[in-house]
C-alpha cells in the first residue's frame, strides 16, 4: 500500500505565485534602492564632442544606464573605461562644455510602451512630436534586452499580407518573418513599407514605424499617407530624425522594437518597419569612432553584426503557450550602385528569412513595384502562403524570372522562333499583371482573380494596354459573382477543380464582354 500523499496541484500554483510576486516585489525593492544610491552620485564632463561626452567621476555607473547633465540634458553611459565613462548624448551638446555636472539616474535606458501609443509619433524616449498631449503614467521598459529564447518560439505559420501582387504572390511574408527590402536610393523601398502598413487596416496587426536619419519632409509625407488612409489608429511611428544626435538615431530600433514587444507579449500580431538600417550603421560607426573604438572594415567596428543581428533577433513568433503573438520585421536598407555584396547589405542578408530586392532599372521603366523577382527570396513564407496562391502562381514566379532573361537576348535579335515569340508575349503579359499602383492594394480574392486570368491564358486574347482595364472589371464582380469561393479562398482552403473551374470561367467572361465594350 501506497501511504505518499497525493500533491495538492492548487496548492502548489498558489505557493508558485506567492513566489512570483515575492520576486518581484525584491526586484522592485533592488531598482529603487540602486537608483537611490545612482541618483546621489556624480561626475563632472572632461571633454565633449559632436554627440558624444567624456565623463569623469562615476565610479559605479551601469551599462546604458541613463544619465543626467545640467540643463536638463540626458545621455547614456556607452564605453566604461577603468577612470572614464563614454557617454552619447541624447539631446544636443552645445551647452555642455568641461566641467558641466553630471549625474546618474539609476535608470537603464527605457522607453514607455502602452495602449495610449497608438496614432501617436514620438522620438525613442516617449516624447511627443506630434504636437500632441504629453504621455505620462505609462509602463516603461528597457529598450535593449535579451530576444525570446528558442524554446519560447514557434514556426511562422500565418501569412502577413501586404496587398500586393508581386510579393503576396511570388515572394510571400509571413507573421513573424524578417524580410529584408533593399535597392537604390529612390526605388520604392519606403512605399512598399508603407502600403503594407495601410493594408493592415482590418487585420488587427498593429504596426510600428521607425524612422532613422531619414528627412524631415520624406517622414511628414509618410505620416500623410498613413493619416489619409486612415492607418494611424493601428501605427506607432518613432522618429530618430537626421538633425537629431546620433545617439537617437542609433537608439530609435530598439526603442521601437520594445514598443512593439508589449503588443506581441499580449498574444497581439505586430509589424514593425526600419527605415533604414544603412543610416543605423553610420550612426553607429559615427559614435563608434568618436569614442575610439577600432575600426574595421569600411570604417564600421567590427561588432556591426551583432548590434544589428541583436535587434533582428526579437523579431518572432510567440508559441501559444506564451501567448501566441508575433513580431514581423521589414529592415530597409540602401545599396550604392546596385551592389548587394557592400559590408552592411551582406550582413542583414544573412540575418534575415530573404530579401526583396527593388531594381533601378524596372523602376525607371515604370514597372511599379519595381521588384526584381529573380534576386528576391522568401525563404519562410511560402509555408505560410494561402493554398489558393499556390494553384494560381505556383510555376508564375520561374517562369517571369526565365522571361526576364530571355529579353535580354532578344533585344540583339530580329527573327525569332514562334516559341520565343509566345514566351515574349506571355512574359510581358505577367510584367503588367504585377504592375500595382502606390496606395491601390488589393484583397486577397482580387489579387487571386487577377493570376487566374493570367494563367489561364484568358490576357492572351487582349492587348498588353488593355490588361489594366480588364483587371478592374473582374475585381468589380468577383465577390458579387462567386461569394463562395472568395470565402474559402480568404479562409485558407484549398482550391479544388470545381472552384478553379468557376473561376476561369468567369474571368474569361469577364475579359471578353471587356473587349466586346472596347
């Protein structure tokens, strides 16, 4: 006989809580007692630089710990040297001359996180620009910590769509992802971004802009486009604007990334766009190098890789045991001269789950978005792309890359085979279906629609020119004529012979009573 006693489980969750609590109300205890003790201690400034201060005096200081100079100015402890503190400024130095007062705050660098952000643009540390009121009483918390531990994490499995063809279609995203958008300066990085957030409107991801080093002007027109389309209830933007130090810019992604942490440790799907990680570098670099760190290769230190891979890596899906949520990253960077084998451009292509690369070329021959497809790569969300996607696009992606090589070589050619020729006119046929105006974003039954026809030859009868108009007749009817199959196609079914069926019949109808109008 048995005489262990069975173990009372509600009695062991209730001691596991009183635990919980217990530690952090120590943890409580330990802060406010290390700020105390910070807040009486202080040093003196032995020699300043363009965003960057030498201080003298501060024997205990903390790593990134915030600290605080005459005149109200804040900096955070970067270089703890053995007598001397590297400290970068966030706010400017002007005033800030040898022998200035500096004291420690027993903070670590923060930012405030909450509900009250949203529709709200402020800088990393909460201020408002936006003119609005200030934000007080809100929970704060560091803006660099360790990312969810692999354990914590589950596979990305829900697609996040973005409203446009070319990329929900051929190089798709999914929630969690890290999809790097590169290319020249003035090709559309920023656009796609942006139209992605607008087409979160009715998703229920919240989306989180982070500006860095970018222009005042480019990031007011961003700010207007996502208020005319009434996007700002669902975004946050953080601004690390380029007349600001460099010190708020290096800064802004990791106070924003924590931002968007508080919704994704709430179950909550979130989007979170960098723009742009090229300028992140060189403020890194910039501060770097005023506080005599060894430089590398073209100038950058050499833990570049980590400051960047440290950020990226907070980027995930939560498993449902953690409350399921996602974060979903888009770094933008900027290549010089279409070279994406530069030090920085190398590096977050190996951080991150693909890349889609924006072409100079494509985009001053009006191919909007100007995505290139054969140097772009998804290399996780095909998983999570809807199946209905898959019967209508699924050898669409081969086939354009083969088509864009094959005009190449018929440009230095004047008689070509039949073959070549239906090859030519296929492929200009699918360049103009994922043509997609700025800010026109299209469902996913639309989007579907659109390839249907494409695939089933039904663009064949018609004029390159004439494509564009019949696009807009079948996403007119499409929901009024099949209801069913839109249905199922947006809740992820598999699309069988009969849907395929109803469907190339109505966009063959749909395409020749368009000619017939013509």
């Amino acid at each position: 006989m048995n005489d262990t006693a069975p173990i009372d489980t509600a009695a062991t969750a209730g001691f596991r809580d009183l635990v919980r609590q217990a530690s952090t109300l120590f943890r409580q205890v330990v802060t406010e007692q290390r700020a105390n003790v910070g807040a009486r201690e202080s040093g003196t400034v032995v020699e300043v630089s363009r965003g960057i201060v030498t201080v003298v005096g501060l024997p205990n200081v903390q790593s990134d710990e915030l600290l605080r100079f005459a005149g109200d100015r804040y900096g955070f402890a970067f270089n703890l040297d053995r007598h001397r503190v590297g400290c970068v400024l966030l706010d400017e130095g002007e005033s800030l001359q040898s022998g200035t007062t500096v004291q420690r705050t027993g903070r670590v660098l923060d930012t405030p996180v909450g509900e009250a952000l949203l529709g709200r643009v402020i800088d990393p540390l909460g201020r408002p620009l936006d003119g609005g009121r200030r934000l007080s009483g809100l929970e704060r918390q560091p803006c660099e910590h360790a990312a969810p531990e692999i354990m914590r994490r589950a596979a990305v499995s829900v697609p996040l769509q973005t409203g446009m063809k070319v990329i929900d279609g051929l190089i798709p995203i999914g929630r969690g992802q890290r999809q790097l958008v590169l290319g020249d300066r003035q090709t559309g990085k920023t656009s796609i971004a942006v139209d992605t957030i607008i087409n979160q409107r009715d998703s229920g991801v919240i989306c989180v802009y982070c500006s860095i080093g970018q222009r005042s002007t480019n990031v007011a027109r961003v700010i207007a486009s996502l208020r005319a389309h009434d996007a700002m209830d669902h975004a946050i933007v953080v601004i690390g604007a380029d007349d600001a130090p460099p010190g708020v810019q290096f800064i802004a992604p990791y106070a924003a990334t924590t931002i968007a942490e508080y919704f994704m440790q709430r179950g909550q799907d979130v989007l979170i766009v960098y723009d742009d990680l090229t300028s992140h570098a060189r403020a890194y670099r910039h501060v770097s190098l005023l506080l005599r760190r060894p430089p590398g290769r073209e100038a950058f230190p050499g833990d570049i890789f980590f400051v960047h891979s440290r950020l990226l890596e907070r980027s995930t899906h939560l498993r449902d045991k953690d409350g399921g949520g996602s974060l979903t990253a888009l770094p933008i960077i900027e290549t010089e001269a279409q070279n994406v084998s530069g030090y920085i451009p190398t590096n977050l292509i190996s951080i991150t789950d693909g890349q889609i690369y924006l072409s100079p070329k494509l985009f001053h021959l009006g191919v909007l978005p100007a995505v290139d497809v054969g140097r772009s790569v998804s290399r996780v969300g095909g998983k999570t792309q809807l199946p209905a996607y898959r019967r209508v696009a699924g050898d669409l992606r081969l086939a354009y890359s083969q088509f864009e090589e094959l005009e190449k070589f018929a440009r230095f050619s004047s008689q070509l085979d039949d073959d070549t020729r239906r090859a030519l006119d296929r492929g200009l046929r699918v360049r103009e279906v994922l043509k997609q105006p700025r800010h026109e974003l299209l469902s996913v039954p639309e989007q579907i629609g659109s390839m249907a026809a494409l695939t089933s030859g039904a663009f064949d009868s018609i004029s390159v020119e004439q494509i564009r108009a019949a696009e807009q007749m079948i996403h007119g009817g499409l929901r009024e004529a099949l209801p069913e199959v839109c249905d199922r196609i947006v809740a992820g079914e598999k699309m069988d012979d009969r849907d395929f069926k109803q469907l190339e019949s109505f966009v063959r109808q749909t395409v020749s009573a368009d000619v017939q109008v013509e």
